[in-house]
C-alpha cells in the first residue's frame, strides 16, 4: 500500500522508501504525477494531460508528454520495479492492482465527518483529527495548479472550519492553555484571520499571560 501526501510537501511512500517531491525535482514530474494518482480510476487522455501541463506552451505536446512519462517512470523506479504508470489506449492511468491513499482524501472524509457529530467530545476528535491531517498548505508544485484551485479552497475553507469549531469548544470549556497551544499553531498558516487573533488574545488574558 503506497501512501501519498499533498499537504506541506508531496511524497509518495511504500512504508520504508519515501519518494519525496526534493528528490522528484521537477513541478511537472510532480504535477504529472499528482494529477494521474488523483485520477486514478480512470485512463487520463495525452490530450488532457498535455493541456494540463502546457497550456498551448508546446510546439510538440504529444512527444513532450511521452518524454515527461519517461521520466517520471524512471523516478518511479525508486519505490521498485513496478509499473506504477500504465498505458492505455488514447492515454494513461495510475496501476489499477497497486493500491494508494492520500492524505487529501482521508481529509476529505475527515471534514464531512463534521456536521454529522451530535457530541461535543466526538465533534472536538473530528476536529483535531482534521487539523492534524491538514498539516500546511499544498506543496508549492502545485498551489498554481488550476485543476486542484476549487479544491486548495475547499481545504482551507474545511480547515478553518474545525478550527473554529474547536476553539469555541476550548472557550466553552475554559480550556485556556489548549486554545492558546491551537492559535499558535494555525497562526503560521492563517496570520490574518481576526477570529484567530481575538480567540488568542483571550486564551493569554485568561491564563494572566499579559506580557
């Protein structure tokens, strides 16, 4: 079972050899690479890959990509002899018997388990299950990436969410000093929400931190 993971940096892992995106060296590898696992139950046409990657910028897309699929399975070749990269008929997919989670999707089902809790012990879990899973933004490969934009948005929209939530819990239950350790934390990630800094504010004044 390989794992891969898009939030701070991308990787891709086996459990003993990690494939990180320093060692993949080039965004399109990484772009390339991301997209097809995103897609992976479905072949990817040559023509969308090359709009994906180029966008008109290629006098020879189609030999490009081919050279670009060279490339990316000999990186591959790091994790083993597999042939994680499949041609098909009109493009290529991801090996249907080689199985992958990634941390979006498990962020993902984290932060629709959400609005479904009915207690306060078990939303607050969620919560930090989902702040733990978010781990930063996207790697920087692919923040400008248009296809995965809607999705960048969606995770920062779920991530502050769960903050949110769990903070007021902390409030509720005057758990100053785990309020104050949480604002520290998404302040690296969010400097200027003001709900942030209000909660932050508080959680210092309530545990008589004035300095």
């Amino acid at each position: 079972m390989l794992k891969a993971t898009i939030f701070g940096k991308f990787s891709l892992s086996d459990g003993k050899t990690v494939l990180r995106e320093e060692d993949i060296r080039a965004d399109k590898l990484v772009q390339l690479l991301v997209y097809i696992i995103s897609r992976r139950d479905n072949v990817v046409t040559g023509k969308k890959l090359g709009e994906l990657l180029w966008l008109g910028g290629s006098k020879n897309p189609e030999n490009a990509l081919k050279n670009l699929i060279y490339r990316l399975r000999s990186v591959l070749k790091a994790l083993g002899p597999e042939e994680y990269i499949c041609t098909r008929p009109g493009g290529y997919r991801w090996n249907p018997d080689i199985p992958i989670v990634t941390d979006y999707e498990e962020f993902e089902k984290l932060g629709s388990e959400i609005e479904k809790q009915t207690d306060k012990q078990a939303t607050k879990e969620i919560c930090r299950q989902v702040i733990d899973c978010y781990r930063g933004e996207v790697s920087v490969r692919l923040t400008y990436e248009t296809w995965l934009q809607p999705q960048i948005i969606n995770y920062q929209a779920t991530y502050l969410k769960a903050v949110k939530i769990l903070c007021d819990i902390y409030e509720q239950e005057s758990e100053w000093a785990e309020l104050e350790r949480l604002c520290q934390k998404v302040v690296e990630y969010e400097p200027l929400d003001e709900d942030i800094q209000s909660w932050l504010v508080r959680s210092l004044q309530k545990q008589q931190k004035y300095d």
